[in-house]
C-alpha cells in the first residue's frame, strides 16, 4: 500500500542555511493498518504528513503509493492522486463556511469529473450519522458534527489511504470519542488509515506506533492485544 | 469594490459613444454643405477667410474664363460658377425673408447632389438668356408662399422681379449649425448682369474625374490658376483650393484629439479601478488561505485555484462593466437631449466597454490569484 524509501526532505531557508525535516525514512504501510505516527512538534510530523498527502514531494528517496511512484510528479498529477487515492481529516475540520455540510462533502467530486452526485454526498453523511443536518450551514454544526462532515468529505471519492491530523484536538472528549469510533469502524471495514498525533490515547486505537524524532523513526512497533478505547469522560 | 471600474466604464462609453456620434454628425452635416466628396473648390484671395465668400469679403481675382479654363483640364469633369451673396431682401406681395441667392451654373444639381422636390431646374439655355427665374429652397418657401403654390410666381430679389420656377429639396444643418435651406437659386450670368452687376466669382467647384486623386486634380487646377494670373511662387497664391476629402480628414482629426484626450482619462479611472480589483481579491485570498487548502488537499491543481480566483475577479470587473454600461447608456441619452445630438445608437463602444472590463479582470486578476495558488496547503489548514 504504502512503500517509503529512503525519504529525505530539506528546506532551504535564507543565505544558504538548509534545514533536513525528514533524514532517510523508510517503512511499509500494508493495506488495512490502522497507523499512528507520533513525535514532538519538529520530529517531522508534518513534512511527513505532506508528503505522504501528496502535498509535498521529498528531496530523495521513493515513494510508491498503492503500487504507483509518486515521486517527482507534476503538480497537476499529484493533485489528481489526492483526489482519486488519499482522504484528508484535519485537526481544525476545515469546512468550507458558508456552505452547507453536504455541499462540503461535494467539494472533492467537483475535482473529480466536475460531475457532482447528491446522493452519494448524502450517502456519505447518512454513514457519519449527519444525514439529517445535510443542508445546515457548517457554521451551525458542533465540532464533532463538523469533524464527522470532514470524514464523510475525506470519504467521498473512495480513497485508498485516510490520513489524519489530531483529529480530536479540537473536540471535547465525547465528540472525539464518537470520531475516532468512527475511524475504527472504517478500519474494521480494511480502510488504511494513518493518524498523525501525539496524544497516548489517541495513539492507542490504532494496531501501529511509529516515532519520530528529529527527522528519524526512533521507533515502529505493534500493539499488542486489544487496543485500548477512549471512554467517555474517562481519564486519558 | 467595483466603483472604479463602473466609473471608468461609464466615462468611456459615454465619451467615446459620443465622440463616435459627433464623428458622424459633423460628417453628415459637411456631406450636406458639399453634396459630393468628388470635387474641389476654389475660392478667390490667398488667405484665411471668416464665414461663407460673398461677392462683398472677396477680391475679385476669379474671373468667369477662369471657369472656363478649368473645364478643360483634363482631370476635370464639370466646373460650376457661383456668385453667392446673403441677407438680400425678398418680396413676394407684403412677404418678406432674407435668403442667401446663389448664382450657380446649370449643372448646380449634379455637382451638389441637389435634388428639385417640385417644378424644375433652369437650364442651360435659360442661363445664357439672362432669364429672370428663380429655384427657392423650403425656408424660403415658408416666409414667402406659407399656403400658395411658388411655382410661375413671381417674387422681387433687390426689387428685381424674377419667376419662381421649382422648389428644392430640404438639405437641412451645415457644420456650423445654420440651415442650408434658406437660399433662392438664381442663373449665375443672370445674377453677375441683372442682379449683382459684379463681373467675378465667389467660387468654383469643379467635379474631378477620379475621386482618388483628387489631389492632383486639385495641384492641377492651381497650377493653371497661377498661370492664368501670371503668380510665380514665391509669390501668393490669389485663391485657395480645398478638396473636400482633406477638409474632412482635419474636421474629423480634430473630433479624435478630444476623443483621444477624454478616453485616456476614463482609461486611467478603469486603471484605478482594476487596481482596487487587485488588491480586494489580494485580501480574499489572505482570508480564504483556508478555504484554498481544503481545495488543494482535495484535489485542486494550482490551475484550478487560479481559474477560480480568476473567474471571481472577472466576475466583479464584469458586473462593474454592465453597470457601468447601464449607467453610460443613461448619460448618453441625457447628453444627446441636451446637446440636440441625433438620437444615434452607437453599440460599437459599449461592447468595446463591456469587453474592456473583462480584460481589465483578468489582467488585475491574475497576481492575486497566481499568489492564491502558492498558498501553503498544510500551513493554511493547521493555522
């Protein structure tokens, strides 16, 4: 599903300074993981994350995704990977204000083939459990409505991998409970999800734990037995 | 937002619609003054003159076998006489008016593109006979005969009798406003020995044969003048020989130097205007870094950002350019009542209008999107 090899990323800042993001990162996501990567703020959490999102392309090394190279491609290209093979969920939802939840969740068929099917949009939000705030403004949502609209739009075009930004941060803890129940569920249905996180009991839903720091995986190891769950108004 | 631009696109339309209707106007009103473009004129004296030439402001240089001489050039068609004098007194029983009379050749109709709208012309035989006869143009017709017929009347020029024999078709305004159609139009050997007693002309207007040189013909006919007076250059001419076609070229050059100077003013409020598109949509898109990396992360190629805020700027500078349009088509139906323009429908300058304000959206419109289409996707949506 998911091969990296060898991947570096280094910024040039002002007067020739370079700085390396990311130095020689390797592994493989198999389809079906469910894939926490975690760090302090600076491991290269982010670099990673654009990369893999196809966002950003790496300095070296390769990158295949769902058997195709997506090393060194044309903006054009990539934006069309995006669209057809990954779903983005982020920390700040990220709606579209004045527009309604199921126009939201339209936005990335509009890239597609321009052609935008309601129902599947409102099929989309019926799995999230919104399907009766469709046409609410996204202003009006909560914030765990609004992340479940962001997953019914990461959803849509049937992505490959979904990944995943501090999907709870901005939530309280019985909304983010109800979001990353439903990221297990997409996982029990053999979606591949990577969550990027750097809270223990984010972390603990999922089957993988990798860690970086400064640029480095420090560590890549299963979970073993059950994963541990994040019960409302429990302490975590 | 969008007030530059309608401002500037309200200020061309109005002013290039009316420069081109001005354009027309005074090309029309000088077709009506010369009757065919396919002549030239030779007037007596060297210099400037002020008005109309009347047998009372000109030397008298321009001699009947001066005429005579011209229709023997070869690049000359026709030649006709003409002894003009104006605010002569006109009776017809206790009616009165003060016309201009034109003494003219025979072929008077054909060199102006007259036409007579009842009774006839005098001819040629009737101008050798020093007949009394007399064509009267619709505003004299007005004073003299408001209910009669003119026709086979006889009215008094300068207590001269004389016999309407027709009436001429209205020619209405010349370039300078006045009427044309104040004239009574007599036999030009008549007036030099019954009427004016005056030996020499006002003007001639020769017809040339091929209307695309008409300047030669027209150093053709000042060269034979110069002979026939005995005038070596230095020396100054004692005429002067205008074709029409140049006197047009320069009343019309004129019309373009205001219509010049009035459109870039409007082009310079349009640039304003696209300047304020510009930096309104740059603000837009510092507000929607968002929305841009929602759009990106989804699947939006740069391409596709840039048409969008491509798009919306157009947008904006198109609707300012139909309101402007809207806004200009009202000025120009004020500006034409109040000027007595000829209600004349000019679309030409406002498609142009229309288009501009277009281009002007893109061309302001195209920094700030290109600079949506660099935003961060990550940074926008983490911020």
């Amino acid at each position: 599903m998911i091969e990296l090899e060898n991947i570096s990323k280094t910024y040039k800042r002002s007067e020739g300074v370079t700085v390396e993001a990311l130095r020689g990162i390797s592994f493989r996501i198999s389809p079906g993981e469910f894939v926490a990567v975690r760090g302090a703020s600076g491991s290269g959490k982010s670099t990673l994350l654009n990369i893999l999102g196809c966002l950003d392309q790496s300095t070296a090394g390769s990158y295949r995704l769902d058997g195709e190279n997506v090393s060194a491609r044309t903006d054009k290209q990539l934006s069309r990977i995006r669209n057809g093979k990954i779903g983005f969920i982020f920390q700040s939802f990220n709606l579209l204000p004045r527009t309604t939840a199921v126009e939201n969740v339209e936005i990335p068929m509009v890239y597609n083939d321009g052609r935008v099917d309601r129902s599947r949009a409102l099929a989309a939000l019926e799995r999230v459990g919104l399907a009766h705030r469709a046409s609410h403004y996204a202003t009006e949502l909560s914030g765990g409505e609004q992340q479940r609209v962001a997953i019914a739009r990461a959803l849509i075009n049937r992505p490959a991998l979904i990944l995943v930004d501090e999907p709870t941060g901005n939530l309280d803890l019985r909304a983010g409970a109800e979001v990353m129940g439903l990221l297990r569920n997409l996982h029990g249905e053999g979606r591949t999800i990577l969550l990027v996180t750097h809270d223990d009991a984010i972390a603990a839903y999922t089957h993988r734990e990798i860690e970086l720091r400064d640029g480095s995986i420090v560590s890549d190891h299963r979970r073993t037995g059950e994963p541990m769950q994040l019960a409302p108004g429990g302490a975590s | 937002m969008m007030l530059g631009i309608v401002l500037g696109i309200t200020s061309l339309a109005i002013l290039t619609s009316i420069g081109e209707s001005t354009k027309r106007e005074t090309m029309q009103r000088f077709k009506n003054m010369i009757g065919t473009f396919d002549t030239v004129m030779v007037r007596p004296g060297g210099g400037r003159l002020r008005g109309m030439p009347t047998l009372v402001n000109v030397p008298p240089t321009l001699k009947f076998d001066d005429a005579q001489a011209m229709a023997d050039l070869p690049e000359i068609r026709n030649v006709a006489e003409m002894q003009t004098a104006f605010d002569i007194d006109v009776k017809y029983r206790d009616r009165t008016s003060a016309p201009a009379v034109f003494g003219v050749s025979d072929n008077w109709l054909t060199l102006r593109s007259d036409e007579v709208a009842d009774g006839a012309f005098f001819t040629s035989e009737q101008n050798v006979s020093l007949a009394r006869v007399a064509v009267i143009g619709p505003d004299v017709r007005r004073d003299l005969f408001p209910v009669e017929d003119p026709v086979a009347k006889t009215i008094r020029i300068a207590d001269v009798p004389f016999q309407v024999i027709g009436l001429l078709k209205s020619r209405g305004a010349g370039p300078a406003g006045g009427s044309l159609d104040n004239i009574i139009v007599i036999p030009v050997n008549t007036a030099s020995r019954r009427l004016f007693n005056r030996d020499f002309l006002t003007m001639l207007i020769a017809q040339v044969k091929d209307t695309e040189h008409s300047g030669q013909a027209a150093d053709a006919v000042a060269a034979l003048l110069r002979e026939r007076h005995h005038i070596r250059p230095p020396a100054p001419d004692d005429f002067t020989v205008t074709s029409p076609t140049a006197t047009m070229a320069r009343v019309t050059r004129a019309g373009s130097t205001l219509t010049k100077i009035l459109t870039g003013v409007a082009l310079m409020a349009l640039l304003i205007g696209g300047v304020v598109i510009m930096s309104l949509m740059s603000i837009a898109v510092s507000e929607r870094r968002k929305e841009i990396g929602v759009r990106r992360s989804v699947g939006a190629a740069r391409g596709d950002i840039i048409l969008q805020f491509l798009f919306e700027a157009v947008l904006v500078a198109f609707v300012g350019g139909i309101v402007g349009v809207l806004i200009g088509w009202g000025g120009m139906e004020i500006v034409t009542r109040i000027q007595k323009l000829p209600p004349l429908l000019v679309w030409q300058p406002f498609a142009a209008a229309i288009v501009l304000s277009i281009l002007v959206g893109v061309a302001f419109g195209i920094y700030p999107a290109w600079k949506a289409s660099r935003v961060d996707p990550i940074q926008a949506l983490r911020s």
